[in-house]
C-alpha cells in the first residue's frame, strides 16, 4: 500500500504493491524540494507533476495539478497536497483532453519499459507525441513520452525539472526526448549523478532541467555530479554539448561528453579519419543461437557416451563469455573443456536428416517431453532442430564487466546467444582489429558505442556492436593507449561494480 512514509530511506517506494509495473518509486525529499525550488518562481505560477504518486512535488506548492493512475496513491496525494487539484487516471488520457496550461512542471516520470507499458495507453502516448511533432517507436520506455506532452502543456516562459534515468545518456529512445526539448526551450540542462538516487534500484537516476518554453537551443548543457546534494540551482559547472555534434558525431548519446576531453577528442579524431571502419562494414555480427532448453541440448561428455550419441549429431559449443580464454578458443581449450567432462556438446540435429536410433531413444525420454514444451521449443518444426547455429570466425562478450572479450575461433566451435558470433567478410581486416585490441581502442570503442547495466556490466546490442570502430594502424600512435586507458577509466567510474 503506497500511502504514508514507510521510513525506508526516507522516502517511500511500494513493492508489495506492483511498484515496477507502475513505474512507482517515490522521490527523496532534497531531490524533490531541489527541483521545486528551481521550477517555482512565484506564488501564484501553476505546477504540474504528471505522474504525481503520493504527491509530495504537488505537496510542496499549493497552486499544484496532480494527475495519477495508481488508485492507491491517490488517497495519499490528496490528504498530502490537500489544497491541490488531483485527478486520478492516466496522464495522457487527461492531457489530451485539458486546457489547463501551466507556468512550470516537476516530478519524476514512471519509468516503465516497453515490454510492460503496451496497450492503449502506450498507443494513446506514443500518438499524442507524434501530434506534437515526437516521433518514438514502440521500444520506446513510458518516462520520454511523458515529458514531451508536459513541455507541451507549458506556457511560453515556463520551464520544468525533472528526475529522470541515466539512460537519458544513451537510449535510442531519448533522442527524440532531447530534440524536442532542444526545438522548444532556451535552455536545457541535465545532470549526471554518479552515486544512486534509489539505492534499491538497478536504474541510475540523473535530473533534467528546461527553461524558456517557446524558445530554442542548439546547445545541451551537461553536469557531472559524484553524488547529490540539494541544491536551489542547477550546478553551474557544465559541459556545452553542441546538439549538432550530438546528432551527428556521437550517434545521439550524451555519455561520451562524460570523458575527459582529450579521450573525447582522441575518438572523434580516430572517428572522423576516412580510413577508419565500423564492424558492421567489414564483419557480421549475429547473437548465437538459442536453444529454448539448455539442459537437455548441452550436454557432458560423460552423457554422450551413455547415451551413444554419435560425434556427428553434436558441435563443441561456447556456453558463455566466463568459459572463453583470452585470445582464442583452440582444440586444446576445447580438449580441457572435454576432460573436464563440461556441458559443452551441443546436440546438433538437422531438418530432414535421418536420425540415429540412439538419439531417437534421448528425444523419447522425459527430459525430451519436457524440452518440447519449452516456448522456443514448441514454436519450431521439428521442435529439437536447433536454428542459427553458426561457426564463427570471432565471439565477442554481449554482455561484459571490467573487459570486452573478442577471442578468436580457431577450433571451429558454435556459441549460444551468451556471445555474439562475429564473422569477418574482409580477412585482411585481422591486423587492424588485433592492433586496435592492443592499442585499447577496441576496449574504449566498446565502452563508448554499448551501453551501462546495473551490476557494472556493459552490454553490446547486435547494433552496437556494429558501431565498434576499428581505426588504421598509422592512427594508432603510442600515446593513443593511455588516453584510451583514461577513457575507459572514466566510463567505468559511471558503472556500479560490486565491492571485490
Ligand atoms: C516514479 S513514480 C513518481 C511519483 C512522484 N512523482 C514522486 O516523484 O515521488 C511514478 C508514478 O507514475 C504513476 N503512473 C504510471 N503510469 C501513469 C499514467 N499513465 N498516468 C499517470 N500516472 C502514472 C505511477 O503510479 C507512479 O506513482
């Protein structure tokens, strides 16, 4: 139940209650009243908070809207703001129907991703954007949608300020977030914040400021703080991010203006040389395949002879990044993989092929019934033909803590979707690739074209990792290695790694 402080690090969250499909982590109070101070400038300006929980941003001005979709706040957000207006339902629905206008807005968005925030009311937010001029797709999380239609709601002159996730730096989907604010207000101003505003949380939090609706700006002003503190301004410390430059060197991420300059300048300098290549240009780069029931496709060597399962119907296969050594998967890591009597055989049958009695006998067996209803499983003809199953040239780590591993294949091994399965169109390319690892450009490349997960992982889409750039080997100069080196330090410092 979402009502009433539970003491919680002093501020209030509602598991019990569905929180994550909500979106609904409340806000803690220097953060709220930080961002009230900057937004409310006088008495009489009317606030808008869109998402406004148990109300404690409409609790902190009077003349405040409140607008909720949890029923279960609302009561809450009425006996903490008695003398706002607060309607209960969903924002966009209210929003496309008001004339209210507003002198100022703050709160902090639901941030709920596109695989739950669906139905009607992701349609009703994703076209009323489109109204205005915001074009997001349907991967698009709920928190960018919010705060276009806001900012639409403002007067001329108003301004707004808002907790918003550290995604901000690098989604697909808060590019048109920041184009929008940047067509429509004089200033915007975000600020990184290193240390978590939700402990419990995997989400980093960062905040968002925009001022003079009505105006433009071709210039993003970007903070860095180690932690929050509560401030009546903005900090004044700032990076100007060309939003050009955003646009078309950095593929729309704020991130890269994180690093130190001379880092920055080294990759746009090893970005912009004509001789320098994405992956994508020279290599495929596919996830491995997925088997839909790991347990019964991956087996022992010790079950293989048991089974007679002959060599014929089976593939050595890389499970994931941990099993991968250094440089290069070779018959005598595969030899040791085998004594060791790992899982690592996948059983690899193909369509139409005449199967053996003994792998007949295993596909008869309990373990088989229950793999063939695995989801995967049964939405596949025949359900025990593993698709996609590829042999690389290269694995690179999909996922990665303090290293990117890009390890060769040399024992013509297949992987799972653990890894990403890279095969080069162009041979010639393997010189350079091997002097941009050894230059730490190919680790800093990673650090900058992925993305940050909680747990200090870094995770490479298929998409990112076709932005890796791999420079000529003139570019690479001995003192590329420590500014990469800083570079990687830097965007590091921004993950949340376990204590050792
Ligand atoms: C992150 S919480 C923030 C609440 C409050 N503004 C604060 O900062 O403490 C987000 C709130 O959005 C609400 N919410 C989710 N979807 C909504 C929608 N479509 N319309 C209005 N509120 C919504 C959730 O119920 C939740 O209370």
């Amino acid at each position: 139940m979402s009502t009433g402080n539970n003491g919680y690090n002093g501020y209030l969250s509602c598991d019990a209650n569905g929180a994550k499909e909500k979106g609904a982590y409340y806000t803690p109070d220097p953060v709220v009243r930080s961002l009230l101070c900057w937004a409310v400038r006088n008495s009489d300006d009317r606030l808008l908070d869109p998402s406004c929980g148990d109300g404690r941003f409409i609790a902190g001005h009077p003349n405040s809207v409140g607008i909720e979709l949890d029923p279960f706040a609302t009561p809450a957000a009425i006996h903490r703001a008695p003398k706002a207006m607060v309607h209960e339902g969903d924002f966009f629905e209210w929003a496309k129907n008001t004339e209210e206008r507003f002198e100022c807005a703050a709160g902090n968005p639901p941030f709920i991703r596109y695989q739950r925030f669906k139905g009607v009311q992701r349609q009703r937010a994703i076209a009323l954007c489109a109204e205005l001029g915001a074009t997001f797709s349907r991967l698009t999380s709920s928190w960018p949608l919010f705060l276009v239609v806001t900012a639409h709601l403002l007067h001329r002159g108003g301004r707004m300020a808002f907790v918003v996730p550290a995604e901000i730096g690098h989604a697909p989907y808060s590019a048109p977030l920041i184009e929008y604010l940047a067509e429509h207000f004089d200033h915007l101003q975000i600020v990184a914040v290193r240390k978590k505003l939700f402990p419990e949380l995997s989400e980093d939090c960062w905040l968002l400021y925009a001022d003079g609706k009505g105006g433009s700006t071709s210039h993003i002003k970007l903070s860095a703080q180690e932690q929050f503190v509560f401030h009546e301004m903005p900090p004044t410390g700032t990076t100007s991010v060309n939003v050009e430059t955003w646009r078309n060197s950095w593929n729309k991420r704020l991130r890269p203006f994180l690093l130190p300059v001379a880092a920055r300048n080294l990759y746009e300098r090893l970005a912009s040389d004509e001789n320098s290549l994405r992956f994508r240009e020279f290599a495929q780069v596919n996830i491995g395949y997925v088997s839909g029931a790991n347990d019964f496709f991956h087996l022992r060597p010790s079950e293989v002879e048991k089974l007679r399962i002959p060599n014929s119907c089976l593939q050595t296969t890389v499970r994931n990044a941990r099993s991968l050594p250094p440089v290069q998967v070779n018959t005598s890591a595969v030899s040791r993989w085998l004594r060791e009597d790992r899982k690592t055989l996948l059983l690899r049958l193909r369509k139409e092929e005449k199967l053996p009695e003994s792998v007949l006998a295993y596909l008869r067996t309990s373990q088989a019934m229950q793999a063939a209803e695995a989801y995967k499983c049964r939405t596949r003809n025949p359900w025990y033909v593993v698709p996609d199953v590829k042999i690389p040239d290269f694995f690179l780590s999909y996922m990665s803590g303090r290293r990117v591993s890009f390890v060769q294949n040399a024992a013509r091994c297949t992987c799972t979707n653990s890894l990403h399965a890279v095969l080069l169109k162009d041979k010639a390319m393997l010189p350079r690739i091997q002097a941009a690892l050894r230059s730490g450009v190919f680790q800093f490349s990673c650090e900058i074209e992925g993305h940050p997960l909680g747990g200090g992982m870094l995770k490479l889409e298929p998409r990112e990792a076709g932005n890796i750039l791999i420079p000529p080997e003139t570019a690479l100069s001995e003192g590329v290695k420590k500014v990469a080196q800083d570079g990687i330090a830097a965007l590091q410092a921004w993950r949340h790694y376990e204590a050792a």
